[in-house]
C-alpha cells in the first residue's frame, strides 16, 4: 500500500470513528460487505468500508470483541491484557493516533529500568552481564553468517553448533539459551527449534517508546467498534465462494455478502476449522500450512505488598531449564500496583497449557523465591492466559518458521476471485505479530474492497 493510499483510508477510517452512522456515497455502497472476526484487523476494515456508505456485518465467533486483544477487568482498579498489551514504538504508529481519539492514557516502560537475576537467584554481576552480553553478540554474528544460506535452518541449530564449541565454558549453555529465548523466542512467539533463521527477523519496527493503556488496549477496540453492526457469537463453519453471492454458514445461521473479508486467526485457517468451498487457492494453503504460529502466555500475579524493586519495569532470570519464566514485568512503577506478570514462550509457554492453575503459579513461585526469598508473600489472585489452547485463536501471533518465506505473507494476503479477501497480522509482511500489523492489513483489506 503506497503512502498516499493510506492516508486516503486512514482519513475513511476517521470519518468512520468521528460520524457514526455516516452516509457517505460511494460507487458500491449497495453492496453488502461481511467481515469474520471482530479483532483489530476486521474492526479496521469495517469501520474503513463503513465511512465508505458500505452495508457491513462483522461475525464474531467468540461473545466479546476484540479477538486476540482482549482486557480483563476481573482486577476492576488494575485492568490487564491478557493479548496485546503495548503500542510498540509510539512514533508513525498508526494505533498511537488512535489511542489518542479513545483518550487513552498511554504509560511508558523501559528496557532500561530492568535487572538480571543468575540461575542461583542472586544478581548477575557486571563481569557476567559483559559475558551474557558478549554470547548474544556472538549468537547474532552467527545468525546473520548462516542467513541466506540454502537450505535454510532452524535458530535451534546455530545456537546447538555454537553451544557444542562452547561446551568447556561454565555458564555459557545457560547464558546463550537465555538470551534466545528472551531476545528472540519472546519477541516472535516461535520456538527456536521452528524459527527460521534466514527469515525469523525480516519484520519492521516503529521508533519511540513501548507503552502500556492506563485502561487496557481494549479500549482501541472498544472505540474501533463504535457505531459497527457486529454478531456475537457467531461461530464460522463454512465459506461458500462458488456462486457470485458469497454464502458464509455457522452454527447458528446462513449470511449471504458480495465480498466477505476473512480475519481469522492462521492457527484456526491451520487447524482447518473453516472449510472453503471450493477449497482456497493451492498457493495461498501452501502459505497457510508453512507459516508458524507462535505462543506466548501471561500468568499475572497480584501480591498484597511489593517486594521486588520498585523502580524496575522488566525483570530477568537465567533458568536451569531453557525459557522457564525467564522474564518478568512488574506494574508496581507504571501503575502502581503490586502485580508481576510472568511471560512464558514458545516450547515452554505450551507446556504448561495442560497444568492447572496451582501448579502454574506454583512453579511462577519457586522462580520468584529463588530471586526474592523463601519469606515472600503468597499472591492474593492470579489470572493466566491459555492462547494455544483458545479454539478461535490456536496461538498468539505468527513467526516465519523454517521452509516459510516472507512472500508467503502477500499470497496469504492475496484476494480471491474478487469475493473473498484476506486480513490479520499474519497476512501483514512488514509488521506481522502485532497490533498495529492486523491494523494495517485490515486498512488494506478494506482499500482492496474499494477497488473491487
């Protein structure tokens, strides 16, 4: 999408947002438009055909909107995301205008305010965080050796190669281990073991801070949705294209659209809880099949008192055992609450989907103890987060796995036959595994409709 593209449909979207229920013409503004999946990108274009005079119906499987956003407010004065939590880079991104038009209070956080604990629970010293420092320098110089190199090979398989020569070092397995899983597995919800290494970072990022919504980022949604006819509820099972009326059919009912704009998640296209008839594309299922579809959890611990440092944002721990709770933030600085989120990724982060609550925050517990003392209180409430489990999500956000290629985004993207058309952060090439990319592939979406 060129600049002045965008800034023609971002200026639909606002008309959208600022004149609920606005008439304004367009060449096609008889046609009826259904969008599946109420999550940002199907709130996005909605909202984009809608300030466009479209006739437009939002299906959403789950009773709430929002999709993988989504704040709990079981915590009424501390809301918490259990999905997108931060506007990643506040500078040119498009949520940042947003967040604005919804009055919601933005709250920085910083990598800057964060302290590493060793295996042992004690601090690292200065001589081992140049030595942590020193093999995630060494881990990156050797990804990019290995990158476009044919055939392509897991993240797994460089750091096993340079681990093995490290192998007489103490602490050097441990520390190379932390760092994938903190710096990488984290940042892009796949296991090393499937990440890929030609590919895994070939994302794009917005400059500026990292912040947190005083009120939870479902306020965006909440405001995205504003004046939208939405179904709750409504749980899609098949996606008729063969006849120029588009039939979509789900367990309650039949709608019938010209253009239907398909938002769902890549895990649920993955698990093949849809049928398309006829079935899509050979191209576009081959993209289907080989993206990667990450996890990343949040167990949320509240405590009656804070006995951590106050004036830390984020808090690291070199496990024993590769991506056990090895990164923490606290909201005791940001919102002054005495609540720590323990964040659990990829390998691990599925694992622990089949424990019950007790033995999660157990084991979140013996982490903590070891960094803080056996004499730390008990929490007083927790919330945690299942996404590989959720049947309407089947994952957090998408990676490029080994075999996959950054190409397989646009023809996952790709529009068939006129009637049916793609959105969601896995089918955004520049910005997949965010907020702000289902965002932009949502506008996209919508601007594909308009030139229908």
């Amino acid at each position: 999408m060129d600049r002045r593209s965008f800034l023609e449909l971002s200026g639909a979207l606002v008309a959208g947002l600022t004149a609920a229920g606005s008439t304004a013409q367009a060449q096609s503004a008889g046609k009826r438009i259904l969008v599946i999946g109420a999550g940002m990108a199907g709130l996005t274009a909605a909202q984009t055909l809608k300030g466009r005079g479209y006739n437009v119906l939002v299906l959403e499987a789950r009773d709430r909107i929002g999709g993988r956003v989504w704040t709990s407010n079981k915590w009424p004065d501390v809301p918490v995301d259990f999905g997108a939590s931060w506007i990643h880079g506040v500078r040119g991104n498009p949520l940042t205008r947003i967040a604005e038009q919804a009055q919601s209070r933005q709250i920085a956080t910083s990598y800057n305010r964060a302290r590493t604990y060793n295996t042992s629970g004690r601090v690292i010293t200065r001589m081992e965080e140049a030595s942590l420092r020193n093999y995630g320098n060494q881990l990156y110089r050797a990804i990019d050796r290995a990158q476009d190199r044919y055939p392509d090979t897991s993240l797994r398989q460089i750091a096993d190669t340079m681990i093995t020569q490290l192998r007489a070092v103490p602490d050097a397995s441990r520390f190379i281990n932390f760092f994938l899983n903190v710096e990488i597995e984290h940042d892009y919800s796949g296991s090393a073991s499937s990440l890929s290494t030609n590919w895994y970072d070939s994302d794009e990022e917005f400059s500026g801070n990292d912040v947190l919504l005083e009120k939870g980022f479902a306020t965006l949604t909440d405001f995205m949705a504003k004046g939208l006819t939405i179904e709750l509820n409504q749980i899609v099972k098949q996606i008729d294209w063969s006849q120029p009326a588009v039939r979509v059919i789900t367990e309650r009912g039949e709608f019938t659209a010209d253009q239907v704009i398909v938002t769902i998640p890549l895990g649920v296209l993955q698990a093949k809880s849809v049928a398309f008839t006829p079935a899509l594309p050979a191209i576009k299922q081959n993209a289907i099949d080989k993206l990667g579809m990450g996890v990343l959890n949040k167990c949320y611990l509240r405590f009656p008192t804070t006995f951590w440092p106050i004036d830390l944002d984020w808090i690291d721990y070199i496990p024993e055992n590769h991506g056990q709770w090895a990164e923490w933030v606290s909201f005791r600085r940001a919102m002054n609450q005495p609540v720590l989120i323990g964040f659990n990724a990829a390998d691990y982060g599925k694992q622990i989907e089949a424990l019950p609550d007790t033995e999660i925050v157990a084991s979140a517990m013996t982490t903590l103890r070891t960094m803080f003392g056996e004499n730390i209180p008990n929490p007083v409430d927790y919330q945690i987060t299942r996404w590989a489990s959720d049947p309407y999500a089947r994952g957090s956000y998408s990676f490029n796995a080994v075999g996959s290629v950054p190409l397989m985004r646009v023809e996952l993207a790709r529009s068939v036959n006129n009637r049916l058309f793609f959105a969601g952060e896995a089918s955004e090439q520049n910005y997949f595994g965010t907020a702000h990319g289902a965002y932009l592939s949502g506008l996209r979406a919508a601007g594909e409709v308009l030139a229908v």
